[in-house]
C-alpha cells in the first residue's frame, strides 16, 4: 500500500469516528434547553438526558408521559428543589416571577383551608401563549410537578396533546377519545398544544365536541386536574374569549418572550457543555451575530431554542467536514467548534435561505 492509499485510508477511519461521535452526541441532546441540571428522570423532571430530540415540530397525537395504571406514583418533590430548578432556567424573567406568585397564592390558600379558615376557590388552569421553542412545556411539566409538591394534584404528570390527540372523524367519537386523554391526566397537567385549533373549522367539524367534553371534565375533576392551554399571542386570545365557558375557567395568562441574543448564546453554551462540547472564544462573537439575524429575520420559524439546536447541528456537520480533511484528529479536535466551523454553518443557512 503506498502512502496516498495510507493517508486515504487514515482520513476514512476517522470519518467513521467523528460520524459515530457527531451521531452520539446528537441523540444524547434533550428536547429542553432552558438551564436545569440533568437528570435521569426522563421527561417527568429537569432537563431530559435523552428524550425526544427537541421536538422537530413534535406534534403529539396520542397522549404521552403518562404513568401505567400499575406504575408507582412518585413521592412530591421538594418545593425549595423545584424552585431552584425554575431558576436555573435561562431567560423566561417574567414568567419565573408569575410562577412564584402562584406557588406563595397556593401555599397560603392551602395553609388557610388546613387551619380551617375560609378560602376562595382557586382556579389553577392556565393559557401559555408565545412562539415555538420558549420554554412554555418545560414550565407546564415544572407546574405539574409543584402542584404535585404542593398537594394539589395526586400524580403530577404531564400528558400533552394537540387538536390530533382529542377529535375524532366521526359522530359521537371526539367525546369518547377527549374522554381517554383526560381520564390519562387525572391527578396531573393535561397539556393542550395549539389548543385555539380546537375552534371549529365547519359546521362538521367536532373541535366543539372536544372543547364541552373538557369543561366538563374540568368541572367534575376541579380537584385533581389541571388544564394548561397553549399556543400563538392573538389566536390564544380568541380562543379563549369564543366560549363563555373557556373564559370562566381560564383566568391566568403567562406570555412567554422570545430569547434574546445574548440568550440564545447562553442556550448554546449550554448545549455544548452538556455534549462534551466547547465553543472558542472568537467562534463566540460570529454566532451570536448568527444567532441574532436568524432571530430577527425568521422570528416564528427560527423557532427560538429549537433554532438554536438546528444551528448546533449545522455546526458539528461542519466540525466533522473540518476535521476529516486532518491526517490525526486529537481528542481536544474534537471537542472544540471554531469560527471557522461557525462560519460554515452561517454560509449553509444562507445557501437554505435563498429562493
């Protein structure tokens, strides 16, 4: 074998392992990317080792993280962790703040009842309203898991579904499998996503169908279930002024905001940290710069955190190119993303950009 066949040889087999790392890392990522130490705990608290890769638009049609009838429920968290942890997460200023109202409002509406003093009923279903990737199902999992915490709901899961998830074909099903979803959330947070496309598309469409049955179920399970609604600024609001009963029952409104770049640069950081992963310093100024324009430019289907992620890969598909042109890739190769690599990535997403 002469040295070229050699060298070819070599840049191969390290094309096969930057390949195998690049894969690993990628499928090691999280769904969530707002600052909470990593857990084992799966989607049912923290940030996810592993899980769904950062919802790819995920589009839940059947309802999921929901304990077997034969599983045991988890004991209630601490309150001071869960807090600690609602801190950790990156950005999300005011809605951090509404939480914490809401945990003092709970905890003194529960110290009154148990001291046998008057209480007012508390309505404790919400509408999260904001664009995609802002935190809005990591925070509806953190509530499940308070409420737990607190006592009010028995499980605290979360079980999280879309239009898809609650209305059925046909006359007499939507009632039917809305009633499967809710009877799934008992004791914990039944998440509905895009809920305003609930609202009837025709005179047969069945979205109203799902939306009594809900009522309903809000109404006969007020003390075991929690119905946290999400979806668009401007469309939440319509849907929840369109029916009488949408409006008596939901009441607290959290908007989330989009990251800011600096932000966004916080979010990445973190994603390399959690990947084994480390960013130089002159990479640092160019990605912000990248992360801001793609922000600014494409503010809904940048997708905020979700934006960030896709960034992250186009980076590490340009780190792999970068390195296999190498006769030796080094351990510390392998962990550094340079501006060189930051500047590939900024050149992919225009190249996708135009027309």
């Amino acid at each position: 074998m002469d040295k070229r066949d050699k060298k070819d040889e070599i840049i191969l087999q390290q094309l096969e392992v930057i390949q195998t790392l690049t894969e690993h890392n990628l499928r090691r990522m999280g769904s969530d990317f707002w600052g909470a130490p990593l857990t084992e705990q799966g989607s049912s608290g923290g940030v996810p080792v592993s899980g769904p890769p950062a919802e790819p638009e995920r589009r839940p049609e059947a309802p999921a993280e929901t304990p077997a009838a034969s599983e045991t429920i988890d004991p209630p968290e601490k309150l001071e962790d869960l807090q600690k942890e609602l801190d950790s997460y990156i950005g999300l200023a005011s809605v951090k703040q509404e939480v914490r109202n809401l945990i003092n409002l709970v905890t003194i509406h529960q110290l009154r009842k148990d001291n046998g003093l008057p209480v007012t009923e508390l309505s404790l279903h919400m509408v999260f309203s904001g664009n995609p990737g802002t935190g809005k199902t990591t925070i509806a999992r953190l509530m499940a898991r308070i409420y737990h915490s607190l006592g009010i709901l028995s499980k605290g899961q979360l079980v999280e579904v879309d239009r898809s998830g609650l209305v059925a074909g046909y006359v007499g099903q939507t009632a039917l499998k809305t009633g499967k979803v809710i009877e799934k959330a008992l004791g914990g947070v039944l998440f509905i996503d895009e809920a305003y496309a609930l609202n009837g598309r025709s005179d047969n469409d069945f979205g109203q169908e799902a939306i009594d049955t809900l009522l309903k179920a809000m109404e006969d399970h007020r003390d075991d279930l929690v119905v946290i609604t999400a979806g668009y600024d401007g469309l939440m609001d319509d849907f929840v002024h369109s029916n009488p009963g949408l409006e008596s029952r939901f009441n607290r409104f959290l908007h989330f905001d989009d990251y800011s770049p600096e932000e966004l640069l916080d979010i990445f950081r973190m994603q390399c940290k959690k990947g084994c992963y480390e960013l130089e310093e002159d990479a640092a100024g160019a990605l912000k710069q990248l992360l801001e324009r793609e922000s600014r430019e494409h503010s809904v289907s940048f997708g905020n955190a979700r934006g960030v992620r896709n960034i992250f890969e186009k980076l590490l598909v340009a780190q792999a190119g970068r390195l296999a042109a190498l006769e030796t890739v080094t351990r510390e190769d392998l962990t550094r993303l340079t501006a060189a690599d930051v500047a590939a990535a900024a050149g992919e997403t225009e190249q996708e950009e135009a027309p």
